[in-house]
C-alpha cells in the first residue's frame, strides 16, 4: 500500500519506566529469540525511529509493532512473551464427564445398554443420547486416558489352540541359580 504524499503514522507511545538502553539490556539477557526481537524494536522506537523503521528491526510490520507495543504498555517486557493458547472449551461439563466416568466403571447394563461391553463407538451414543453432545468416536477414549485409564483388550487366543498341548509343552525347570 503507498502511502500519500506527506501522510505520516501516529507515533508509538511507550512506557515511560524503560528506556532504549533498558530495553536492549532486557533483550540481551532474554531466552526467548521472539521477545528479543520485539524488544529491539521497541527500543528503536524510543530511539525516535517511526513505525516504518522500527518494524523491519523486529522482523514485523509497523500494525503488528502497534499491538506489540499496547501489549508491552499494559505488560512490561513479560508482556512481550507469547502465551499459551487456551485451546477449545470442553464440550463436557465436570458433572457430565463424572457421570462418564461412574458409567466406565460400573460397566453397562445389556439389558438397558444393549451392550455387553463398552466400546468408544457406544459411549458416544450414551453421551448424545443422554446430553445430546457430539463428539467425535476416537474423543472418549482421549478423556479417559486423560484421567488415567487405560485401554484393555483381551489377549488373543487362536481358535484351534489345543489346552491339553500347552500343558504338555510346558516344562518344570529347576529354578535359577544367583549369578556372581
């Protein structure tokens, strides 16, 4: 976009408790390769340079200095750090996902049910029946390893595995001696 002849942007008004040399001295001791470069462009700033020349310092645009700079107002140099982003709300609530829980570990009813065992598949039919959530088939077994169960599954056994050669294929070995 070009600007107008003699069309200038509003400076940057910055705290008043950091000055460039300050700044700079907070981006040198910083971890953080992002916050670095926001600081050394707002330090630029305090040094009088605009918007259009402090922005490149930090790899930015001048509208993004912009929000970094409220966000350095409001903040200080913490203000500068990225935050974790909070991610989508639960779909369950704490009682739902408790009544969840009390279904898993009471086990289902076939006769009300219709199961005789819990599937994922099945648990999110219970929870749109019951509180008409949807959610996707793999997401239950997300929430209960999330609260500490574990997936179990019988171990397989062939179909013509015979009983009587597995007692006789198995042997009475001395027990072992201690190594040195």
């Amino acid at each position: 976009m070009v600007e107008p002849e003699g069309f200038a942007m509003p400076a940057i008004a910055l705290r008043q408790d950091y000055d460039a040399a300050q700044l700079r001295a907070l981006a040198r001791a910083s971890k953080d390769a992002r916050q670095v470069r926001r600081l050394l462009a707002l330090a630029a700033v305090c040094e009088g340079a605009s918007r259009g020349e402090a922005a490149p310092v930090g790899g930015m645009d001048r509208q993004i200095l912009r929000d970094w700079a409220l966000r350095f107002n409001a903040g200080g140099p913490a203000g500068l750090i990225d935050r974790k982003a909070p991610g989508a709300k639960p779909k369950l609530t704490p009682e739902q996902l408790a009544s969840v829980v009390r279904l898993v570990e009471d086990g289902p009813i076939p006769a009300i049910h219709g199961v005789v065992r819990w599937r994922l598949v099945d648990l999110v039919g219970w929870i749109y029946e019951e509180y008409g959530v949807s959610l996707d088939p793999s997401r239950p077994g997300w929430i209960l390893k999330g609260i500490g169960y574990a997936r179990l599954s019988a171990r397989p056994k062939h179909h013509t595995q015979n009983p009587y050669a597995l007692e006789a294929f198995r042997r009475d070995f001395p027990p072992a001696t201690p190594r040195n």
